[in-house]
C-alpha cells in the first residue's frame, strides 16, 4: 500500500512523503528530512500507554539502546540506520534511502507476499541472479547474526533491490517490537510462509530462523511456489511443522536442475533447528556449488 498525502505526519525533523506500508503498530515512509532535505526511509514504531508511565520509558529506553546497536552493524547490503530519535508516542528509524523496488513488488506486483500469491515463471530471476541474491542477503543476515541479532521476519517486502544490489531492511525490527509492547515471551508478530517450525511452536526466533526463511524464498525464487502453502492459517502452520518440500527439480523439469538441490533444501528446511546448516552463509555456500555451472540465459529481473 503507497498513500501520498499532504496530512502525513512528521517525526522529529522528519516529513513523511509517503506511506509504503503500515499497521497500527508499525509504518515504513519515504520521508525527507526538513532541515537537509534528503529523502530517507523512515520506519515508525507507535508507544502504547501512557508516556508518564515508568514502564512506557523504560520500553523506549531499551528501543534506542537497541537502535545504537544496530547502527553500529556495517555491511554493503544492510540499510545502514542513519539517524533516529523519539517524537512523543513514535520512535523513528531512518534508513538510507536505496530507490529501487522491493523484491515482493517485483515477484507478486504488490508490497507482500499474501498467503494466496504465486510468481509467474516468467517473472523469475535466473539461476545465476537468484545465487547473486541469495548471497547478498545471506551476507548481511550473517553481519547481522555475528552481532547478536536476528532478522526473525524476513520475506520478499524485507529485501530491497536496486540495479543488480539486494538490501536487507529492518533486521532487529521484532525485537523493538517486543520492547515496546513488553511480549518478551512472545515468538512473533506474523507467522507468514517463510516463517520457521520453532516459531510457529512459539520458540524465540534464532539465526538458524533466519536461515530457514531464506531457504523458504531461494525455493520460490527457482521453483516459483513456496516450499510449504496454505490458504489458511493452521493449514500453514501444520505444513512448515510436518511436510517436507517437493523436490526442485521436479517442480521444474525443464530447468535441468540437479537432483541434490533437495538435500540443500531438506537440510535448510529441517524441522529441527540444531539439524539444518551451520550458518546462512554455509546453506549460501552449498546453494551455490550445487548449482555452479547450471545457470540459464541472463535475462532482465529488476
């Protein structure tokens, strides 16, 4: 969802331009600041209670103690936070503002990856352009991971692309949320088709979480079809819980794709976290060799 309007509301020295998506809980802007004029990302968190309550400021305290943290994590395909403060009842993030499209605009043509929404085979990236990506994102999760934190919701309205350059945003996002609504036993705030088994068993999301979404997506990306799907809910969270993927290469037979591209999936994919790859990068690494020489014709994707 894009709203363009001049009742947008600024944040600190922040003018929203436009919504990209939001909830009651949660916005992402392009915003400008007023001062510089740049234009930025802008991810608003709303406070719930009373400002004067010692809770309330005790939850904003630990958001911007996590904030300056998560600055201090670099990496060319992480959205840096650039700046960030406390306006009243919202805490702003802002991110560098990359262009481009985000990765469920160009696969599904809408923000997110609704339960229901299938790509076209024709609107797939190439073998080759989906390991690029796959190694992309991976690498930042990993930066992320080596820091001591976790994406936790990563899907397709996650990545931004720009040119032939993925970006990963809102990486530690799920734990400001739980600070700011005090749910520090709560697993997540959306269960989607990439979300882990622990998760959906109401675990912690944890790197090995992270991994496994990643693995949910590079499946779609070459398939074309998520690894586990449902219409409803339940039918979703007893898939990820007790199904095992069809085999790529027989989703796509014409592909040529190499039978051990299973594996590489049943491992990422395994139910138990202690059972799938060491780390993002090790799944990347082994995506990568199972496929080396089996890319299609270059073709344009973004």
């Amino acid at each position: 969802m894009k709203v363009t309007s001049n009742l947008l509301k600024r944040y600190g020295p922040y003018q929203a331009t436009e919504m990209l998506d939001g909830t009651a809980d949660t916005a992402l802007y392009h915003a400008m600041h007023t001062g510089s004029g740049r234009v930025v990302l802008l991810r608003v968190l709303s406070v719930r209670g009373q400002l004067t309550d010692a809770s309330v400021q005790r939850s904003i305290a630990q958001c911007v103690a996590e904030i300056e943290l998560l600055a201090q994590i670099k990496h060319p395909n992480l959205l840096p936070v650039l700046d960030h403060g406390v306006d009243g009842k919202y805490i702003y993030m802002a991110y560098a503002n990359v262009g481009g499209q985000r990765l469920a605009e160009i696969l599904y043509g809408t923000h997110a990856a609704q339960p229901e929404a299938q790509v076209s085979v024709a609107r797939l990236p190439s073998l080759g352009e989906t390991t690029r990506l796959l190694r992309e994102v991976g690498a930042a999760l990993q930066a992320a991971h080596n820091a001591g934190q976790v994406h936790g919701q990563l899907e397709p309205h996650s990545i931004f692309l720009e040119g032939h350059t993925a970006f990963v945003a809102d990486v530690g996002l799920l734990r400001l949320q739980k600070h700011i609504f005090r749910l520090d036993a709560t697993s997540s705030f959306s269960m989607t088709r990439y979300t882990a088994p622990e998760i959906w068993l109401a675990d912690r999301a944890i790197a090995a979480s992270d991994q496994y979404a990643l693995a949910c997506l590079a499946y779609e990306l070459v398939t074309g079809l998520a690894p586990f799907e449902s219409p409803a809910i339940l039918g979703l969270m007893n898939a990820h819980l007790n199904d095992t993927p069809k085999p790529p290469h027989q989703v796509r037979p014409n592909l040529n794709l190499p039978s051990e591209l299973a594996f590489v999936f049943w491992q990422a994919l395994a139910k138990n976290p202690d059972d799938r790859f060491p780390s993002v990068m090790a799944f990347v690494d082994a995506f990568t060799v199972t496929l080396r020489g089996r890319d299609e014709p270059p073709k344009s994707f973004v």
